[in-house]
C-alpha cells in the first residue's frame, strides 16, 4: 500500500436525528483495503505473538448509524470527551486520554465476529450546523491495529512525541489531514457557507467587456473578466469591510443556508475526488464546471500539463493581485505576575489573471526566524530555496482568488493597542471604570489605523444610565454594552501615536434571579458546531456539555459586588480596528521583483490589511483567565 497521499475510503452525512441522509463508497480505494487486509492477516497468522485479523468490509448505513449511537452512549456525546475519566470504558476513545479522539474517532460495528476486528478506525468527524460529517480514509491494517491497542492499555496520558502514543501515530498518517481537508469542504458545500479569500484591488475601473459593464452598473467595479461566466455574485446590502481600501475580486458564487442539495453534493465528490482521491476541493473550480462544461477552445498546448486546480484556461486582460491579510489575537492583562500575550496568524491571498499556463515566481522577504513561527503552501507552490529571512516562491496559479501561503508570527513592532482596563463597583447596581489606552506607539507611516472600537460587554446586566467623557472619540450604549469608538472610519491614524483615556460609571438596573428557558438553550447547543444533541437514559454517561446546560438552567445566585456581570464569566472590553499600509509580523512583496514566466507584461498590484481578532483587555481589578506557562 502506498505510503503518501490521500484516499478516502468512504463518507456518509448524519442529520441531528442520527439518520444517514448521505453516503458515497469508492470501492477502488475499498479493493486496496481488502488487499491490504489480506496480505496483514495472513503475516499475522503465521506469527503467533501478532495474531488477529482485519475486518475487511465496509458497514452498512444502519450498521453505521447503530455503531455512532452506541458510541455517543458510551462517550456521553458525539464527539465525546476526549479525556479518561472514571467513566471510561476500555477500548473506547476517551479510553486513549488524548483530545484529538474528539475529532477523530473509533465505531465498533456490530458484527458476529469479537474482537478488535469490528472497529472501524480512523473516522474524522467534522459537526456543521445540524449535521455530522464522516470521513474515513485508507490506512494501512498495522495502523489500525496500533490505535485498537492504545484504546485498551492500562496507562494514561502518553507525553506527546513518545513511542506508542496516538499523536506519533497520527504523525505517520498525512490521509488524515487529507480527510479533514474534505470533511470540512462537504461541510461548506452542504451549509453553503463558503467565499473565496479576499484580494483587495485598486479602485480603479477594469477594462473587461461586457461583465465589467453589467458589474459597474451595479457598483462593484472589482470584478474582471474571465474565461468562462460563472453565476453573478451577490451584492451585499452591507458595505464591504474592504471598501476603503479598494474592491474585492472574487468569483465564488455565494449560496444562502438551504436544505441538504444531493445532487450538488454528487457533483462535487465526483468532480473533486474522483475514485476517492481528493485533486481539487475548490468550490468555485467545480461549480463553474458544472455550470459550463468544457470546449476545445479551453485545451491547453499539447506540450503542457494542465493542473487539476485550473480547469479553464484565461482569457483577457492581464494581472498579478497580492495581498497580505494578518490578523492580530492578544489577551492584555496589565499585571505583572501574568505577562501579556499577542500573536498573528497571515495568509498571503492571490489571483493571477494570466494567459496560458504560466508560472510565477518571487523572493518573500522579512522571514525573520524569530517573527514567522509556522509556513504553509498551496499545493500549486513550489519552495526551492529558503534562508533566513527569505524564501524563494514558484508557484502555478490556480484560477481566480486562493490562498498561496499561511503563516504565524509575532508582532514585530509591538501591540497596536496597549494599556489598560479597570472595573470596580461602588456599589451593587454601580460600577466606576477607567481606560488608559496608547494607540500605535513605536508605528509610523505608511502604517495607518482606520478605525478601532472598544466595546464593553454587560451580558447578564440591563444599562439605566451612563456618565463619561472620553478624552478622544465617541460614545453609544445599547442595553448591554458600551461602545467607545475611538478613531472613525474617514479620520485614519497615521505617522503618530495617540494616549487616549475615558473615565466613567455606569449604573445598572437593580439585579434580578434569571433562568435561562431550556428549550432556547437546546435549540442553541443543536445550532453550536461543537455542541451535541443527546437522548436521555438511565444509563447514559456523564456528559460535560448536558452538566454545564443543566448548572445554566438553575436560578442564578445572588450577585456578589467583585462580579455583578455575568454567571461564571469575567469582565473585559474587546477592541476592533483594522491597520493598512504594512503587515505587523514584517513580512512583505516587492512587486517589482515579481516574475512571470512565459513573460509577459502584467502589472502587479500589492496590497496589505490588518485587522482584530480576539484583541481583549481583561479588567485589571478583577479575575481573569491566563495559561499557565511551564517551568523548564
């Protein structure tokens, strides 16, 4: 059996009531697992210290749905706990003590057979709105031999890189990256929550014919033209979060939540994995594939091999689009026995509106070892050289937006925002509360903050009155949060820093005992993606998400002043903005050294974004939550 790749052996979709309402087999890839089966069992015959044997076939829909039951019985939960407890039982995946069981996992299948020949190992388990998504791919028999045994070994816990633990045995098996690579794009076809990534283009207007004219008439002047026509995006009623910037160029044809649409489904596993081995999970590739078909027109020269990630080959007016988009996470504790933390995760966004099959190719420069932490390709991209600070980049680009690059880094510069955030309440019903803020300290230009926004959120309180000035900005309150908005869209930041602070109290209706409707919260946990829906019984097992919901169901106790706000939460204020001009982890394109082959002239456009994640600032006078850090 090959070692590299990815095949997928089956996958089947089960709706909230534990029905299958989809499933696909590919019996090429299934005539490999026999084999492979085959072969295993009968080495392992004529050893007697290895002796067991493989189960060879699939199960049935209803064998399947009976097995997943069981195991939710057993695990308390579809996805299960994913820690021993006492309530494990041996050869169950809680049974492992590793978190990823939660998300890759094991079904015994009822069969007459005993033994460790019914599981059916590794299942990749992706929940997306009210349905579960099942995914198996073609491992070898010993590995699954190896998980059937770690399932059932008396110690817990296995250190990470060990011999013998479930994170060294994933290690040797890329189809399980693979399988949640289609795990997660039959949930995005199947919700219909899917876009392209972003390129942000200039404003200014494209010359592409007869599309270009309908699209500007309508006001997205982004849009160019291109081979083939694909269904006309959506204007959103919303302006864009990019429109400051430029436009967006994207041809991703946006679907709205519907019911489970089978034949698109069908469509989309036979045009992207065809046989079971995934080649191309764009959307956009194979919904215009099914929209347009193919003509001779679209052959490529008979001395170049046309990529499975471009089925049409371009035509019109010629562009290379880079853009950096970076977003910035940090938790601000202002203390000194908790040091802050912040941290970036980038993606490089491209469209290459290119003639022909062309390559492309650049040096990525500001690959500071100490600032980029994790790199990741297209599987277009090729990395022939690298050095310390600089990568060499060739890559052959797929047709309209993707993604050529992910990474994480630090923050070169230092946080964007940074200060303080104090909360203290004078009496039951009213607190008093200070900011003390520096934006963009030690930035300069071309570095510019467009907008940033602090938001108090009151969730369990009900705001009266308020009473504050800021010393910069504009103030609003809804029931439950106060919303402070310190540099306006129009009125950018650039090229210095700015203290900004804001004293105030806020006054709060008298404290009332709630109780949350349980049905409002079993509707909730069945929309949450990681939440599952379980049936009672007498002999179910502990389930933490059931626990938590029946703690939330009970009359909330009375309120203590240190922490008036919410059941089991802490106070903090979330910040938003977005910074153009520069990535913040130092990383950049030259577009000038950018180089096309067959050459060509084709301009160029580089463009960057940064904007906020989860950016808190937790009360300083209050409890907060902080990982630990370890102790070398």
């Amino acid at each position: 059996m090959p070692g590299g790749g990815c095949s997928i052996r089956a996958i089947w979709i089960l709706n909230s009531l534990d029905s299958v309402v989809f499933s696909r087999r590919f019996p090429v890839v299934e005539k490999r697992w026999r084999s492979a089966c085959e072969s295993k069992n009968e080495t392992s015959a004529a050893e007697e210290s290895l002796k067991y044997t493989v189960f060879p076939l699939l199960p049935t829909d209803s064998e399947l749905v009976s097995a997943f039951v069981e195991r939710k019985r057993r695990e308390g939960s579809a996805r299960g706990l994913g820690i021993r407890v006492s309530q494990s039982a041996k050869g169950s995946d809680s049974w492992v003590d590793d978190p990823i069981t939660r998300h890759i996992i094991g079904l015994y299948i009822n069969k007459e057979e005993d033994g460790d020949n019914n599981l059916l190992w590794p299942l990749v388990l992706h929940m997306k709105g009210q349905y579960s998504v099942l995914v198996l791919p073609l491992v070898e028999p010993k590995h699954l031999k190896a998980y059937a045994c770690l399932s059932k070994r008396s110690d817990c816990g296995n250190t990470v890189g060990v011999d013998d633990s479930l994170s060294s045995l994933l290690l040797d098996l890329p189809s399980i990256t693979g399988a949640f690579m289609v795990a997660h794009a039959i949930g995005d076809v199947i919700s219909g929550d899917w876009v392209e990534p972003e390129v942000v283009v200039s404003a200014a207007p494209s010359v592409g014919g007869l599309l270009d004219s309908l699209t500007g008439s309508i006001g997205i002047t982004g849009i160019s033209s291109r081979a083939k026509p694909v269904a006309a995006p959506v204007a959103s009623a919303n302006p864009s979060s990019t429109a400051v910037v430029g436009n967006v160029a994207s041809d991703a044809p946006r679907i709205g939540a519907r019911p489970l649409d089978k034949d698109a489904l069908r469509t989309f596993i036979t045009s992207s994995m065809p046989f079971g081995t995934p080649l191309d999970l764009s959307h956009s590739n194979i919904f215009s594939m099914k929209m347009n078909g193919f003509s001779a027109s679209d052959l490529p020269p008979s001395d170049l091999k046309q990529p499975a990630w471009k089925p049409y080959l371009y035509k019109g007016k010629q562009r290379v689009l880079f853009t950096i988009h970076e977003i910035v996470h940090a938790s601000m504790y202002d203390r000194d026995e908790i040091p802050d933390s912040i941290s970036i995760s980038g993606q490089i966004n491209c469209r290459a509106e290119l003639e022909g099959l062309s390559d492309v190719s650049f040096p990525l420069t500001g690959l500071n070892t100490n600032r980029i932490e994790v790199l990741s390709f297209h599987p277009c991209a090729q990395v022939p050289e690298h050095g310390v600070d600089k990568h060499s980049v060739m890559f052959s680009p797929p047709l309209g937006n993707f993604v050529l690059m992910h990474y994480h880094a630090t923050c070169g510069v230092g946080p964007p925002i940074q200060g303080f955030y104090q909360l203290s309440m004078v009496s039951e019903d009213k607190g008093a509360f200070l900011f003390k803020l520096r934006l963009m300290e030690g930035y300069k230009s071309p570095l510019t903050m467009e907008f940033c926004t602090v938001i108090m959120p009151f969730p369990r309180r009900r705001i009266v009155s308020f009473d504050g000035t800021p010393s910069i900005g504009t103030v609003s309150t809804t029931e439950h949060s106060v919303e402070w908005k310190i540099v306006t869209s129009g009125r950018g930041l650039s090229g210095k820093s700015v203290e900004a602070t804001f004293p105030g109290t806020v006054r709060f209706a008298p404290w009332q005992i709630q109780r949350l409707p349980s049905s409002s919260l079993a509707s909730r946990s069945i929309a949450d993606e990681d939440s599952d829906t379980e049936t009672d019984g007498p002999n179910n097992m502990v389930n933490i998400d059931e626990c938590l919901m029946e703690k939330m169901n009970k009359d909330l106790p009375s309120v203590e002043l240190e922490e008036p706000f919410c059941w089991q939460a802490y106070n903090y204020a979330k910040v938003s903005f977005r910074i153009v001009g520069s990535p913040l982890s130092g990383l950049s394109i030259d577009p000038k050294s950018v180089s096309i082959y067959p050459a060509v002239k084709a301009p160029v456009e580089y463009s960057t974004q940064v904007t906020s994640g989860e950016y808190i600032l937790w009360n300083t006078l209050g409890p907060c939550p902080s990982a630990a850090v370890a102790r070398v």
